[in-house]
C-alpha cells in the first residue's frame, strides 16, 4: 500500500473529507488532492505529525505503513471500519452465523 492509499482509507475510515484534512493540517484544498492522488506527499515533519494526530495512528504508519503494535481486536475493528456499508453488513451477518452457530453447538452439547 502506498502512503497515497494509507491516507486515503484513514480517511475514509475516519469518515474525514479532503478539505477537513486540508483545515486540521492547514494546506490547501490542492495539496491534499495531490496527497490522495500521490502526485504529492505530506513532506514537511508537521503535516504528517498533523495527519498522525487527525487520524490517531503514529507518523510511522502514514509514512512507511509501519503500524505501532496492537491488539488484534483493534486490528479488526479499523479493518472492518475500511469497509463499505454493504461489506459491514456481509461481515455482520457471517458473524451473526458463526455466534448462532457456537451457541447452537453448546446447547446440543
């Protein structure tokens, strides 16, 4: 994944537009298309330190796609908020067959 698509899908993710990410990093409209599109990248310390903040990962992650260790809960939980509504609701539904499924399980037991 390139730093263009890590920024993007925080966004997306994040539910945040390219002109808010624009006014919490304070750039132009225009730097930030060129971010998404990867014409250009967040160079200056501050932007990704900015964009670290916006989108609660570390400078790491957004520069190099190098993600600070965490919980595998958590690493499931921003996937699944990377997804669109009708992926949710496919996920939602397998997830509603695998716990019916257990619980079914344990009270033939």
């Amino acid at each position: 994944m390139e730093l263009s698509d890590r920024i993007v899908a925080l966004a997306k993710a994040n539910k945040v537009s390219a002109k808010e990410v624009a006014q919490f990093c304070e750039v132009s409209n225009n730097t930030v298309s060129k971010w998404f599109l990867g014409t250009a990248v967040p160079s200056r310390g501050e932007n990704l330190e900015n964009l670290s903040k916006l989108f609660n990962v570390s400078k790491s992650y957004i520069a190099f796609g190098i993600a600070e260790p965490v919980t595998e809960d958590h690493v499931l939980s921003e996937k699944i908020r990377m997804l669109s509504g009708k992926e949710r609701l496919a996920v939602n539904e397998i997830v509603d067959c695998l716990i019916g499924g257990k619980s079914q399980v344990k009270s033939q037991e």
